[in-house]
C-alpha cells in the first residue's frame, strides 16, 4: 500500500518522486530524534532512581530547543535554502547526541539538558523545513501524504525504541548515542548532497502574520486539540519505560521493547483509522476510541504484570490513531489551500503541549510516584473527546453559513 502510495504521490515525475522518498526520510529522522528522551532515560538509569524531577527537565530542555529552531529557520528561508535547513538541522541534532556521548556519567544533568536542548532544536529545523518540502505532493494528494508521513515518523519512533532495547546489554551509553547520531549524520549528508529543490514562493511570516493565522475559530480548535493529544501520547511515550521498570518490574530491555510496540500499534491503527474512515460512523468510530483510550490508561494504572501492560497499550494504540484522521477530515475543508507557515506554527504548539505533558509528570512523580505517569493521559483523553466534539460542531455551523449548502 505504502508503494502505490508514493506512486501516486510521484505523479510519474522523476523529481516528484525522488522529493517524496527525501521527505519519507526526513519524516523517520524526525521520529528517531523525538522519541528520543523516552528511549535513552533508562540507559542514564533513570529507572534505578527517584530523581523524576531531573528525567522531567530534559523534556523542556527539547521544548526549549525545538521552540528556539524558529527563529533560525526565519533566517533560512528568505534565502530559499531549504536543503540547507534539513542539512543544518540534521547536523544539529547528529552533533548533540555526539556531545552527549562525550560526556561521563558524573557530569551533571544541565550539561545533558544542555545536548537535549540542541537536539530538539536541530529536530525543529528539521520539521519546519520539512513542512514546506512537502508542499507540491500534499497539494497532489493530501492524504497520502498524511498517511505516509506519519507512517514514516511512527516508524522512526520504533525503530529507536528497538535500537536501543537492542543495544541495551551489549554496549556502552556512548556507543548506543554514537549509532543514534549515525541517523541524522547520515541525513545531513543526504541533504546536502542531493538537493531539495522546492520553489518557497512564500515569504517569511512575521509574527503578526503568526497570529493572524491563529485567529478563527476552527485553527484554535485544531491547535488545541494537537496540544492535548500530542501530549498524551508523549506523556506514555517519555515514560512508559519507567513506569513499567518501576511500576510493573519489567526488565529495561522489556520496556523499551513494549515503548516499540506502543509506537507500532500507534502507527498501524493510523493507516487502519485511515483505510475505514469513507465507510464507517464517525461519530461511534470516536465513541470507540475515546472508549478504548479510557480503557487502556485504566489498565495500564491497575496492572502488575507484562501481559496486562501490552494489553493496555493495544487499547491504547487504538484509542489514539483515530483522532487525528477525525480531526483532519472535519477541519480539512477550513483550509483547502496548504499553508506551510500555518501547519508548521501548530506544529509547534502541538510539540510543546508533547514536550510539556512529560515534563509536568516529572512533577506529580516526584511528589507523588511513578504511579501517577498514567493518570495525565486518561484525564488528557477525556479532553480530546470534548474538543473533538467542539470541532465537529464548528464545522456543521461553518457549512451551514456557506452559500448554497
């Protein structure tokens, strides 16, 4: 499926193809570098420890980082240098996780904090640009394009997850963060060798013109539903490992091998929730998922062993794939036109509301246990379901006061 997609993407044109298989990359690099923290806490053997507090910070240090990649990429793009922007922000990251290999377990943590910060803002860059590279195949076919690249980023969410279950007992903390940083080197050498050659016709917005793009109704909604859900998933997925070490007494390997299969099921019940949405309810396909969600964060609070925590994560998985494709298929007719400028700001929004969540439960942790890592999600899940409902009603008025309809 994934091939007679990018076919279709490609439209037959050598270059149209070869900047789809460029921007699929990128998309699985941007995977690998925001999952990250969730990976590497148990290799800093942050599950052998009651220093939450410390494990919480490195999520706003990437918040930080990713945040700070804004302004860098407005000196970038009035140059129309966007090969440049996913070099550059690749070769931030690749040199991050090198500096974080460098260091000695007695370093202190800011120096750590330090890298994590550099590496959210070289994973920033990398999806800003991102964002406007994929431009003329979204405008060719808008959800192919959202299928495959979220199939692409989930997968790169997986894969770092195994890479580092993997390696866990063989190696040393610095060779697991040299191999990571061998991914995005690899992509730094990749843009800058074979170009992406976009036409950005569109200049530099201000940050009045940010704001302005943020003002109906319909992209506050959307903004804050990304928030929400971005940070429920990250919440389980920065501390899934620890909960279930601490919590369940899952060996670390364990962990990260079930932190994959949360992103595996996470992707599959995407392109799944994808491949139904033309013939099925969508108003029980939501009741479903809110329902599975709910389910699966009471399981994972209540169980004790490894069988109920992937159980939990199954629902899990399956409660949180549809609520993008429901969100996107309303709010799609808002914004017909594609935006690089608009879908890259809420981007960043729904990044931080992802970097936030875990940091805030680094806090409730520290002062009330690990126990609690499971409890933001479900409370979390019930707002997705309330501004999912807000969306729809948005949108039935909004076609309601149309001319014609």
């Amino acid at each position: 499926m994934a091939a007679s997609s990018a076919d279709g993407l490609s439209g037959g044109s050598p270059l149209e193809s070869g900047l789809v298989r460029k921007t699929l990359a990128g998309w699985f690099l941007s995977g690998v570098l925001s999952s990250f923290l969730g990976a590497i806490l148990p290799v800093w053997r942050y599950h052998l420890t009651e220093d939450f507090l410390i494990a919480g910070h490195f999520f706003l240090a990437m918040n930080i980082g990713i945040l700070t990649a804004v302004p860098l990429w407005r000196y970038v793009i009035p140059r129309r240098k966007l090969s440049l922007a996913l070099a550059c922000g690749c070769g931030i990251a690749c040199g991050s996780l090198l500096y974080l290999a460098a260091l000695s377990p007695a370093t202190p943590f800011w120096w750590r904090m330090l890298g994590t910060a550099l590496l959210g803002c070289g994973n920033g860059l990398l999806n800003l640009a991102l964002f406007h590279a994929v431009t003329p195949v979204f405008r060719m076919n808008p959800s192919a394009t959202l299928s495959l690249s979220g199939t692409f980023f989930g997968l790169g969410c997986a894969v770092t997850a195994l890479l580092v279950a993997g390696t866990f007992f063989m190696y040393t903390v610095p060779s697991i963060l040299i191999l990571l940083a061998a991914l995005p080197g690899y992509g730094a050498g990749l843009y800058a060798i074979r170009r992406v050659s976009v036409q950005l016709d569109l200049p530099s917005p201000s940050f009045r013109k940010g704001l302005e793009e943020f003002r109906t109704p319909a992209a506050v909604l959307l903004a804050l539903l990304l928030f929400f859900q971005f940070g429920n998933e990250w919440a389980i997925a920065g501390w899934l490992p620890l909960f279930l070490t601490r919590r369940v007494g899952t060996s670390p390997e364990g962990a990260l091998i079930l932190l994959a299969f949360y992103w595996l099921a996470l992707m599959v019940g995407r392109v799944v929730v994808l491949s139904i949405l033309p013939i099925v309810s969508h108003a029980r396909l939501l009741g479903a998922s809110v329902i599975a969600a709910l389910f699966g964060c009471t399981i994972l609070l209540a169980t004790n062993n490894r069988f109920g925590a992937t159980v939990g994560l199954l629902f899990v998985g399956a409660g949180f794939a549809s609520v993008y494709p429901l969100a996107a298929e309303k709010i799609g007719k808002r914004f017909p036109n594609y935006q690089p400028s608009f879908y890259s700001g809420i981007y960043c929004l729904a990044m931080t509301g992802g970097m936030l969540a875990p940091w805030s439960l680094g806090l409730f942790a520290n002062l009330w246990g690990i126990g609690v890592a499971m409890i933001l999600p479900l409370c979390g899940s019930i707002m997705v379901f309330l501004l999912l409902a807000a969306i729809w009603a948005e949108a039935k008025f909004w076609e309601s006061a149309q001319p014609g309809v």
